[in-house]
C-alpha cells in the first residue's frame, strides 16, 4: 500500500477492463448487425457477397498490426536441451505457444455471429460451421505468417522486406486495377460454401506457415549455433567504424543506434516507420479533390517525422537506467546533444527519401514533403529535444512497446503541439488569402532558418538540459 506504482495499477486495470469489454461488446455487435451496416453502403447487393470481398483486406492489415504489436513467445532453451526432452517436442511447445494469443480469437466474435444470423439462414447450417471453420485456419495461418516474418527480422531481415513489398505489391496491383484483391477473396470464401472441400486451401495454408516456423526453429536449437548468431549479431551491430571519425559525437550516436537495435521498446520505432511512409497511399490518391488541404500538411510532417517523433520524444527516458553515468562521465553536453540532434535529421532524411516517389501523385505533394521536412529537421527536432528535457519518468526497455505507456507524461502531448498544431497554423491564414503555395513555402522557410542558425538553437537546447539534467536524474531513479 505504500507503492503509489500498485494504486495506479489498480486504477488502470479497471479502466483497461472496462474498455476492453466495451470493445469485446461492440465487436459482437459488429458480427450481428454488420449486415444493416451493408445495406446502407450497398443496398442491392448480397452483405455475404460483401463480406467475403473484403477478408483478404482484413487479413492484409491484422498482418501488419500483428507484426507490430503482437510479442514473440520466448522460451529459453538451452536449458532444457540437457534434459531427455526432444527436440521437436521443444520446438512444437514454442511454435504452438502463439495460438493462444488473444488477437486469435477477438475476430471470432464478428464472425460466427455473422455467419449464424446470415449465412447459416441460406446455406445451411453446415455450411455456416465449413465457413466459420475456414475463417478460423485463416487467422492462424496469418499468426504464424506474422509470427515467421518477426522472427526473421532478427536473422535475415531481406526476408521480412519481401513480406512488405509483396504486401505494398498487392495492394498498387489492386489499386491500379491490375489484380483483384477482393475477387479472390470473394473466390476462396464463396468456394467454401458452394463445395466444402475448398476448406483444404486454408487447411494447407496453416500446415505451410506453421511449417515454416517449425523448421525455422529447428534450425536454430543447437547450443554452438545459439551462442555463435548471439556473438554474431552483437558484432555486427557493434560494427559502426565510420562513425568513430567524428570523435565524442560519432561514438554517442553509434551507443544510440546500438541501444536501438538491441531493446524490444525502440526497436518497434524502426517496425513502425514503413507504416509512416505507407499513410500517403490513404490521402494522396484523392489529394488533387482536396486542392490544398492542411490534412496533406498533417501527412507530410507524420511521414518524414514520424520516426524522429517517436525516437526523441523518450530520447533521455530510453536511457534512464544508466544516465546517472551520463552525467558523471560526460562534461561536453553539447555534443550529447548534438548526436541526439543528428540522429533524428538522419532520420527524418531517410524517411523523406522513401517518400519522394509520392511525386508521382503530383508535384504539389513532393512540395508538401520537402516543406515539411525541413521543419521537421530545422525547427521541431530542436523544439522535441527542448521538452523532452522535462521528461522525468522511467523506461523498461526490455518490455515492448504495444499497450505501453511508460514514460508518457505532459510533455509527449505538449510536443504535438508545435508539431502539428502550429505549421496548420502557419499556413492557415495563406489558404484563407487563397496564396497556398506561400504557406508550404513559409513553412520550409521556418526550417531553413532553423538550420541556419542551428548552433545558436543547440546551445539553448543545451543550457536547458544542463538546467533540467538532477531532477531528470531525480524522475529517473524512482
């Protein structure tokens, strides 16, 4: 009772519980009444026939939301591998542990609703079971699916890009009216109810992404294996030369990119940051019937920011557990600074980059970009730093980061503020003026400023820290 840890917990366990059945609720409600809902989209069509077009959709985003938010199941084998166990008794146990993971089932209560309100009235009763039985072995195949791509991130990353390029593939096929993604989806799930042996088509799915995650086990269980990819991916993370050229600065930033690349918490900054650069494909198609609209605004800072956003909003709090070393083994601060400041321009040019192609949706989108851009990397990246010095609260790296919000305080929210608040701000009164190019342009004037006199706004930046570093100290240790 003395924890006042314990008593928050408390407190957020009932509010978590209540939201949570307040969506396990209108999730229920979505499977029963999703039929009205079609109706009113499309009123003379078939709500099956809809339904089963936009599964292959579902599953294409539970994907990318299971990659990025559903943990691994671990276990640590080596120490069971001295015991009379087999092997592939192990390797099953942790291949299979991922079935029991709640996303598994939370898509079961919009869809044996539905199929016994609508289906099972046409087709039959059997049938309603064929087809709930198929969507079933579909979403454990997309665990396993999502599961293997996560684990080959570790050891083999080209892999899990193949995943994403073959996703974002599907879906410009699909938007430029190449493939359709909903006529197969209508296909495979209409096939189910017309001959219920097409259920073998998502029955030999399972088998084949589950084999994959079985074999990719396998392969990696040997004691010498184990200890010789461990060695290996420390080295490899650790071979950063290059920077060592710059002195204290270069050696700061490659401790940053190491601390990155090795904890469960950032590196979800890195698997978030293709999601980043994939928002325009959701405005952009449409953005010359939004003539000049702040939302592009809004997406041109989200998609060359996003990732500097994340990264220096808890840039001191990811090192809470070590920053009283800082303190007493540092005496530059500015260069501290600076490497935190560098890092996240670094970022912010290598998510710009990714997103000049948008250009070939118009030339006005790669102005947004570019406009937006430099106010990320001239004026909000110093702004960020400056808050996030008011930043007191502790950061388990080790935990990861979905449904996380340690080291949330007022100042991640105020840091939105200037970050998308103010450039709609700015460039308001030139829409109203019906000058809207000048407001883009204002706008990257504002970050070409910052640039220029970045010394000048660094050493503010580092006087602030040198004001604020005990009682970040203070926050941090408790």
């Amino acid at each position: 009772m003395r924890s006042s840890f314990w008593q928050k917990q408390i407190v957020l366990n009932i509010i978590m519980g209540m939201l949570l059945t307040i969506m396990l609720a209108y999730l229920v409600m979505l499977g029963i009444f999703i039929d009205k809902l079609f109706q009113q989209i499309a009123p003379d069509e078939d709500p099956v026939h809809l339904f089963n077009g936009i599964i292959l959709y579902y599953f294409a985003i539970e994907f990318i939301i299971r990659f990025v938010m559903q943990s691994l199941p671990v276990m640590n084998i080596e120490t069971y591998l001295t015991l009379p166990v087999k092997k592939s008794a192990i390797v099953h146990y942790v291949a299979s542990k991922s079935l029991f993971s709640i996303g598994n089932f939370l898509s079961w209560l919009v869809f044996i609703p539905f199929a016994i309100k609508i289906i099972a009235p046409v087709y039959g009763m059997g049938m309603a079971w064929a087809w709930i039985l198929g969507m079933i072995l579909l979403v454990f195949s997309n665990n396993f699916l999502a599961t293997y791509a996560k684990r080959q991130l570790a050891h083999q990353p080209w892999v899990t890009a193949l995943f994403g390029v073959a996703l974002f593939g599907l879906f410009a096929l699909d938007r430029f009216q190449v493939f359709s993604l909903a006529g197969l989806s209508r296909s495979l799930m209409g096939g189910i109810l017309k001959n219920p042996l097409t259920i073998l088509i998502p029955l030999i799915a399972l088998s084949l992404t589950y084999l994959l995650n079985y074999f990719f086990l396998t392969n990696r269980l040997y004691p010498d294996e184990l200890n010789f990819k461990k060695r290996e991916r420390a080295d490899s993370i650790g071979q950063l030369h290059y920077l060592k050229h710059y002195g204290l600065t270069g050696n700061l930033i490659s401790l940053d990119i190491r601390l990155m690349m090795r904890n469960k918490r950032t590196k979800t900054i890195l698997y978030m940051s293709p999601i980043f650069i994939l928002y325009g494909l959701m405005l952009y198609p449409d953005a010359n019937r939004q003539a000049f609209s702040s939302m592009l605004l809004f997406i041109g800072i989200f998609m060359t920011g996003g990732m500097m956003i994340s990264y220096v909003n808890y840039c001191f709090s990811f090192e809470s557990s070590y920053f009283d070393t800082i303190l007493a083994n540092y005496s530059d601060y500015r260069q501290y600074i600076r490497a935190k400041y560098i890092l996240s321009i670094t970022m912010c040019t290598i998510c710009y980059v990714l997103t000049v192609p948008y250009v070939f949706y118009g030339y006005k989108i790669l102005l947004i970009n570019t406009a937006t851009f430099l106010y990320n990397i001239g004026f909000l990246s110093f702004v960020m730093i400056y808050l996030s010095t008011y930043s007191t609260k502790r950061v388990d790296l080790n935990r990861s980061a979905s449904f996380n919000y340690q080291g949330m305080g007022a100042s991640q929210w105020l840091s939105m503020l200037p970050g998308f608040l103010l450039p709609v701000l700015i460039f308001w009164p030139f829409k109203y003026f019906k000058v809207p190019y000048l407001g883009y342009v204002m706008i990257g004037v504002i970050g070409l400023a910052g640039l220029v006199f970045n010394k000048a706004l660094l050493g503010i930046v580092t006087r602030q820290f040198m004001n604020r570093r005990y009682d970040m100290a203070k926050g941090f240790r408790e």
